[in-house]
C-alpha cells in the first residue's frame, strides 16, 4: 500500500471505531446493554440508520423482503456472482455491541474504504446486515440468511409467535413488510459466490492463547427445541403430594437429567436449558404446564442427533413415571458446517502479511456461516472476546483487535475483489 493509502486505512479504521459506537445506541437500555429484537422499533431504526450510512459511502443499499440489508459495491464482470460479508444486526436482551454488529460496521467500512481506496471492483462486493440470528424473539433462530439461502420461508409465519402472542407474520405487517404479495421465499439469493464473515469469538481461546486472529476451521452443530410438560393444575394445599401431577416437578427432574447426561456424554457436547416457564404459576397452586427451551450443539452431527434421541426417551420416561404428557417442537437444526479451505488459507495469508498472530480453531456458537457453508465457498474470521464474555454489557474486544479484525478482512476482500483471487471461487 502507498503512505497515502495506509492514511486513508487508518481514517477509516478510525471511522469504523465511530460507526460501532453510533450503532450501539440503536437500542441502548438502562441496564447498560443493547436489545434489539427482531421487527422492533429499535431493531427497525437501526436497519433504516444502517441502509442511509451504505448510501453515504457510495453503496447501492436496501432492503430485501424480510428485512435483510443489502449494500452493494457493483463489479465490471457481471457473470462473476457476488462476495457476501456482513453479520447480523439483532441481539439477544440486554446483549452487548459487538456480537453481529462488528460484522456488520467491519464489512460496510471495508467496502467504502476499497472504492475509495481502488474504485471499481472486477467482482461485485456486497455487505448484509442479516435482520435475524439469533432466535431471541421468536422460537427459532437464522431467519435473516435463512432466507437469503432458502432454508426458511414465510410458510407457517403466521403461527410462530413471541411471548406476547405477537406471530411473526403480525411483526412483519407492523414494521412495514409487505407478506401478502409476495412468494415462501422472497428473499433467496443465487447470485452469491461465496460469504466471509468477521465475528467475535464469544469464547476464551484467542485470549488466552494472545492471539490477535481467529481462523475458523468448523462451526458446530446445533438443534434447539422447545419442551411442553403438561400436568394437572390443582389446589397446593388440599392436593396429597401422592395424587399431583405436577408438571414443574417433571420438568424440573427432565433439566437435571439433561445436565448430567452431558456431563457423562463430555466434550465436545454441551446441552444448555436456557429458558423456563411456568405457565399461569402462582404460589398456592400445583404447577399444571410449563415450557422450558432446549440447545445441543456437538461438531459431530451422528453424535448429536444420537444425544438428542436419548434424552429425549429419558423425558418420556419421566413424564409416564409422573403421568405427564410431554410435546417437543423442534426450532432448528442445523448441522456441523467446516469452512472453505482457499479462503481460510488465504485469511491466514492475511494476517502473515500484517504480522498478526493467528490460529486456527472451531466455533462452538452458531453463525450465519452455518447456512451458507452448504452452498457456496464460506469462511469466518474470529477476533478476542475479553473473558470469553458475550450476550452482555460486559463484552469488549479491545480497539487494537477490532482494527486488525477489519485490516484482514479488508486484506481478503481485496484479493477476491480485484486481486489475483477473483476468478478462484464460484
């Protein structure tokens, strides 16, 4: 690079810094954090604040049909199809700011800083702020790549619904999506060549290991489900211990047990119970429903599927031994995916070339990645969580690391959209 490129690289490592914070006040909330939920005001403000900033930086930007943006920075060679980068721009409540929206601001600056830096690229570069990921709204998870890859549609939109009884379709029309016109898939892309994400880890490894960059080799595989115990509601103090059907007592039994089959399973499994509900609960009265969620995730799909099935017949057991009735509803399945290889190797070709220490590892938390592995040539570049800490205020990767983060990827984009690398991926 000239000096006055390496100028204009810092400017907008500079403004890239900027732009995470600005994103962050688009659902601040008292406790410190972000919530941005899917299809709300906050989650809305910050799509339309986000397709303006695109435009600002010379990008074609908008919206698709479920609420995905789009900046695009259009190639000479229009047979080429696109590189996709970007992340989501959801979180879970009272998360912190840089799960998703590091991708998303890291991808979009790159962009602007490689038209700016090198005008026109021979292939199509493009930045997506994935309306959906993380499943914290709504009971299933990936609904923004999900539909850019055809794994979701809008069938069956109508009868998922949040916890206020809100469905999905209903969030849709009130945030100003128009679900009457248009196809189960109105939002499938085939025109992608291949997707590069930037993330944090969310875990402890590049710290603990003082490393600046994370390369991806795998994400695991993950199923979420969701557990109905259903009892019989009765009288806490004329009902003997004998004759209850007490459904908060099943499931309570059901989460011990998915702990300690976990335990015996070992690593690489986990099993994580992240939400209880009892339904209608109050403190004189035998618990007649309640719901909790279910996670599995395993880098080996057999062995997950296969942990799934048995403790799911342990449930049945517990359930008939207490005369429960036990439904489960599964919200997502998504298989162990393991990364392009070219691009992995050309990230590490990135981080020689600025003289970032980098090391190769698995992901253990699901990502947008995941679904676009199966159709088109997919990497990940991780940076350092401080503590491992994610889904809270107290997640921080330090400034030095988000900028040798963006200098990589800007590294890489290059290559594959006006480097030697543009004709090697689909």
């Amino acid at each position: 690079m000239t000096p006055n490129s390496l100028d204009l690289l810092s400017l907008y490592a500079e403004q890239m810094l900027e732009v995470l914070e600005w994103l962050s006040s688009y659902g601040a909330d008292p406790e410190g954090g972000v919530t941005r939920l899917l299809y709300t005001e906050p989650w809305l403000q910050a799509q339309q604040a986000l397709t303006q900033k695109m435009r600002e930086m010379g990008l074609e930007a908008g919206f698709d049909a479920v609420g995905n943006v789009f900046g695009k920075l259009q190639g000479n060679n229009l047979a080429l199809k696109s590189v996709l980068t970007g992340s989501h721009v959801d979180t879970v409540k009272n998360g912190g700011k840089y799960d998703g929206a590091y991708g998303i601001v890291a991808s979009m600056m790159a962009l602007g800083y490689l038209k700016a830096a090198y005008g026109t690229p021979k292939r199509t570069l493009e930045v997506v702020s994935f309306c959906e990921e993380e499943g914290s709204r709504f009971p299933l998870a990936y609904w923004g790549s999900g539909h850019v890859t055809g794994v979701r549609s809008l069938a069956g939109a109508s009868e998922i619904a949040d916890l206020e009884g809100v469905t999905m379709l209903e969030a849709m029309q009130q945030a100003g999506f128009d679900t009457a016109s248009v196809s189960e898939h109105p939002a499938k892309r085939e025109d992608i060549g291949a997707y590069i994400e930037i993330h944090i880890e969310q875990g402890s490894v590049l710290e603990y290991k003082q490393k600046q960059i994370g390369i991806v080799t795998a994400i695991v595989g993950q199923i979420r489900l969701t557990v109905n115990v259903t009892g019989t509601s009765n009288h806490a103090g004329t009902t003997p211990m004998t004759m209850r059907k007490d459904a908060l007592a099943g499931a309570a039994e059901m989460l011990a047990l998915t702990e300690r089959m976990a335990l015996e399973e070992g690593e690489p499994l986990v099993a994580t119970v992240g939400r209880l509900e009892v339904k209608r609960g109050t403190s004189n009265v035998v618990p007649g429903e309640v719901e909790f969620t279910l996670d599995i995730r395993h880098t080996d799909e057999w062995k997950m599927d296969a942990f799934r099935a048995r403790l799911l017949a342990e449930f049945e057991v517990i359930a008939m031994r207490r005369d429960l009735h036990i439904d489960t509803t599964l919200n997502l399945h998504a298989s162990p995916v393991a990364m392009h290889e070219g691009i992995s190797a050309e990230i590490e070709a990135a981080c020689d070339a600025h003289g970032f220490e980098s090391m190769r590892l698995p992901s253990g938390a699901g990502h947008d990645a995941q679904l676009f592995g199966p159709i088109c040539p997919t990497a990940m570049i991780f940076v350092p969580s401080r503590a491992g800490i994610s889904h809270s205020p107290d997640e921080f990767t330090e400034p030095a690391d988000l900028v040798a983060g963006f200098q990589t990827l800007i590294h890489v984009l290059y290559q594959y959209g006006y480097g030697g690398k543009v004709d090697e991926i689909l």
